[in-house]
C-alpha cells in the first residue's frame, strides 16, 4: 500500500459548512486543492448515518487517490475499508483497534504532551495528532493549549522513528507559516503535515484555501526546513564587513521607518539613536493600527521593559503582522526574570509570533532558556555570565529558531550554526539606563536593511522574514559599540550625561570605514 502524505490532513466538521454549501462538494473542492488525507469526524451522527456519510466520502476522496480515516470509530472503518482510524486518549486502545483492523490499517492518535508521545511509539501507531497548538473554537479542549514552542520538544520524542506527526488546532492559511517554522525541534525534526477542520471546511471557497494551504505547505518545504536565516558555510570575518558595509549603506540610502514598541523609560533616547543611524523611528502602541504600521514599516522592535497587562494586545497584534507581513521582529525581552507576569508574557508573545532576533543580557536569555546558570536582579544581570556563551547562544538560537544576541563586555550573536563575538564598546554603556534598550533600536534598524537587501536576491516565499538577520544583528552591535568607543574618547566626554549626546553624534557622523577598521570580531 502507498504511504499516506500527511501534508494538508483535512478532518470533516458538517456543522460548520457555510449556509448552503453541499458537504460532499465541499469535500471535493477541498480535494482539488490539494488535501491529501481525510478524517471523517461525526460527533452527533449516529452508527447508520455516520456509515452513510464515510461510505459516500470514501467515493470522493477516491477519485481523487486521497486516503480516509475515521475518527474514533474502528467499527465504521472496517465496514467501509477505510484506510485506518484516528483514535483519542481515552478511545479503544491501540492494541485492541490494531487486532480488529486488516493488517496494513494506519492507527493515528491524539498527543497532547510528551508522554503521550511515548506511550504512542510504544503502541506501534503510525502517526500522531499534537494539538491543540493554537486555541479553536472547533473542539471543547480537555488540556492546555500546547503552542508552537512546545510541539519541537514533542517531535524529538520521534526522532529514529518512522511515527509521523501533524499538528492540529486552530491552524489557518494565516499562521501556518508560523505554524510551521516553530514546530520544529532543535534536531530539525518538522511536522509530516497540518491537520485542519475550520478553515477550510467553514469556507465558502475551500478549494481556493486548500490551495493556499498547499502553497504554503510546498514553499515551506522548499527551504528544507531551515532556520530563519538561510544555510551558508563558514562566513568569514570580510565577507561580514562587507556585508555590514551594505547595511549601513542601505539604511542611510533608505531610511527605513522602525515601528518600536518600547519602554517608557528609554523611548526618547532609542527614537534620537534611530534617527542618528539614518532611520526613521515610529513609536506606536495603540492596538487598532498595528496591521497598517506593519504594511509600512521596515521592522518591529518589541521591548517589555515597562511592560502593562493592556500594552500585551499591541505586542501580540504587532508581531503577529510583522510575521504575515515578512518583517523582521526584534525582541527584546528586558528583566524576564525578574516576575511571574513578564515570563508568563515573554511565553505567550513567543508562542504567538516567531522573533527573528532576540536580543538579552545573560539573566534574561538564562530565564528564556530555562537555565539556572546565571541569575538576574530586576533587569540586570547578576554575576560573571555563562561558563561557555558561544555553545549558549547557539543552543537557544537553534531553539528558538531566531537570532539571538546574548549582550556583555563582549557581545555573542549566533543564528543557531555560526556565532560572531564582537569585542567592541566601552564600560561606560553600562552607566546610564537603556543602553541595551538601544542595542534593540540598532538591530531593528540595520534588520529592515537586511530585508531591503534581501529582498532582491532570496527566493524566500516560505520563509518568516525576508534578508540575513544574523548580518543585520552584527551591524545593529557593531555600529553602536563602535560608536561608543569614538564618543568615549572624545575630550568633551566627562561622564555618562555628556556621554550619550556624543554617542547620538558620532553616530550620525560614523562612517562605514570607521566600522570596518574598528570592528573586533571573531567567528567560531
Ligand atoms: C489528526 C487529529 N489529531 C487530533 C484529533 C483529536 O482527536 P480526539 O482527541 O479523539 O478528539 P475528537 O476528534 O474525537 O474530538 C483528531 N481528531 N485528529
Ligand atoms: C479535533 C481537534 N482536536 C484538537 S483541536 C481540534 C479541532 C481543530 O479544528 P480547527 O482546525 O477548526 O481549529
């Protein structure tokens, strides 16, 4: 028997066809769109009228070669010969359906953490369903919502074994792209397919959004899975400088306008950092204009340094935007460790959205991480950091699937492959307040660069964000650190007061050259 291709797993729901939609030419649009494996699910229909409806769909979906399975009811798959069953947790046992189905039957089941994983590999099932990864309104859920982050943890279970896995819950053509990027675990193991009933079934064109669905789906696949920053062997130290070079160019050539969500308390200074880089800053909250910010803008930056309970809306809604839109997000997540409510925050914008970069002190990446190795007091950092940042930084970069930019005396930016160290700045960054909260605005600036410039060159139809991110950040660290060096020295410097005019200055002055001849950086 041919293997079943899980891609685009359509489960049935006739309660929620548009008014007047026919389900069995609803099932064949969807069909012509591109599903390529159906659940029949009926939760009201009794035994004759649930075999009515399998019986006639199993003679669409063969038309179309598109395999069947039933859902929790082994009984109605043996008498229609469907192709196997999708069973729950608290459905007949696998062991038990497998003695009743023809040998050969595929056996799915329900996961909704990693024991159930484990428990399925050792039932012998042939895939499992993980969800809910996003919230429905399909299915009254029994257990938490899992999200993106969660679902990489769950297909590690999988690894070595030839048990597929979709995902299902709440996944649309909107956020299956986001789906997709962040269900995937650090040993690159991705999702078989997705598994969809609303979006398409409550469509009045389920074909068109099959189509979608499908597109999306192969473009995904095109990339082979990769992280957000394309595959490149070992990028040598001129090859980034030349490509910082590009950037600092393209941002004073285009000026990008840089939608920052940011902190009451530095808000002014990273608005004056942005123009002195050359970009235009756009420092807005209100939820209702996230959407058109985004159509426009270059980049979000998205700080939650003096974060509120009503400010999560504009955050979730920005990056949400920024990621249908490809447009890089910058996160910085300040003093994360610092409350329940930041990490339980951090948590759910970092569900909602995939972050291209995200940029911390040692604490707040520890608290991201889950580490314990280095502690944080408020949004410092406490103690000498981490014994190895370059193997840190790359870890979390692998699984958080961004950039991440990990801040100190010196700065380790990794895209989860290669890691920069850059050994430029000067302590006195560290003596007046949002001096990282700048770093943020300088990434963000020279990311919507990356993308003007990437735009050009990548085929990047399934990927989140267009351009090199891991470049973008080099530039955004390097042309502040080297900045503040310039301004450090400068005769009129007389403590962090006169400091940060200078820094604003020199930053307006600096030159391509002098980020070249100054940079001190390491690849490893
Ligand atoms: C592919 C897929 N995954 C999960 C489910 C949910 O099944 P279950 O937990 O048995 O809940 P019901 O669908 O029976 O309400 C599924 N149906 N398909
Ligand atoms: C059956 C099921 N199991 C977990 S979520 C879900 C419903 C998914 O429906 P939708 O795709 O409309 O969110």
């Amino acid at each position: 028997m041919d293997d079943i291709n899980y891609s685009l797993y359509l489960v049935t729901g006739r309660d929620l066809l548009p008014p007047g939609k026919d389900y069995f030419q609803s099932l064949e649009e969807s069909l012509q769109g591109g599903v390529s494996v159906v659940q029949i699910r009926e939760k009201k229909a009794d035994t004759a009228e649930f075999l009515d409806i399998a019986r006639r769909s199993k003679a669409v979906c063969d038309k179309y070669n598109v395999p069947i399975l039933i859902n929790d009811r082994v009984d109605v798959a043996i008498a229609i010969n469907a192709r196997g069953v999708h069973l729950g947790q608290t459905d007949m046992s696998i062991a038990t359906a497998r003695s009743l189905l023809p040998e050969g039957a595929i056996i799915g089941v329900s996961c909704n953490n990693e024991n159930h994983v484990r428990a399925a590999i050792q039932d012998g099932v042939d895939y499992v369903g993980i969800g809910a990864v996003w919230g429905t309104q399909t299915k009254q859920l029994t257990s938490p919502v899992i999200g993106v982050r969660g679902v990489g943890k769950m297909l590690e279970i999988l690894d070595g074994t030839e048990v597929k896995a979709v995902a299902i819950g709440g996944i649309k053509t909107t956020n299956l792209l986001r789906t997709l990027h962040g269900c995937v675990s650090t040993t690159d193991h991705a999702l078989d397919g997705v598994a969809v009933v609303s979006d398409i079934v409550a469509s009045k064109e389920p074909r068109v959004v099959a189509e979608k669905f499908t597109k999306i789906l192969e473009a995904f696949r095109a990339i082979n899975f990769g992280l957000l920053v394309a595959p490149r062997s070992v990028p040598s130290k001129d090859q980034i400088l030349a490509s910082v070079n590009d950037l600092i160019n393209t941002v004073r050539k285009t000026g990008p306008l840089v939608h920052q969500i940011t902190n009451t308390v530095v808000a002014t200074q990273s608005a004056n950092i942005t123009l002195a880089l050359g970009a235009s800053p756009i420092m807005a909250t209100e939820p209702q204009e996230m959407g058109d910010l985004s159509r426009i803008c270059g980049a979000l930056l998205v700080n939650i340094g003096t974060m509120r309970s009503d400010g999560k809306e504009s955050m979730t809604l920005a990056g949400y935007h920024a990621n249908m839109n490809k447009k890089p997000v910058v996160f910085d997540p300040v003093g994360v460790g610092a409350s329940a409510f930041r990490k339980e925050t951090v948590k759910d914008l970092l569900n909602t959205w995939q972050a291209s970069v995200i940029k911390g002190n040692a604490g707040e990446l520890a608290s991201i991480a889950g580490s314990t190795e280095v502690a944080s007091k408020g949004v410092d950092s406490v103690g000498s950091g981490f014994s190895d940042p370059s193997s840190f930084v790359r870890a979390l970069a692998k699984k958080e699937r961004c950039v991440v930019v990990l801040t100190g005396p010196v700065d380790y930016i990794s895209d989860g492959v290669w890691v920069a160290a850059l050994r430029n700045g000067h302590e006195i960054l560290r003596k007046f307040t949002g001096s990282g909260c700048i770093v943020g605005s300088s990434i963000a600036t020279y990311c919507a660069a990356a993308v003007a410039v990437g735009r050009d060159t990548e085929n990047t139809d399934g990927r989140l964000v267009y351009g090199d991110m891991f470049i973008g950040a080099i530039a955004g660290v390097l042309v502040l650190t080297v900045a503040a060096e310039i301004a450090a020295k400068r005769e009129d410097v007389k403590g962090p007061g006169t400091f940060l005019p200078a820094l604003i200055d020199e930053l307006w002055v600096l030159t391509p050259s002098d980020v070249l001849s100054m940079a001190r950086i390491d690849i490893c």
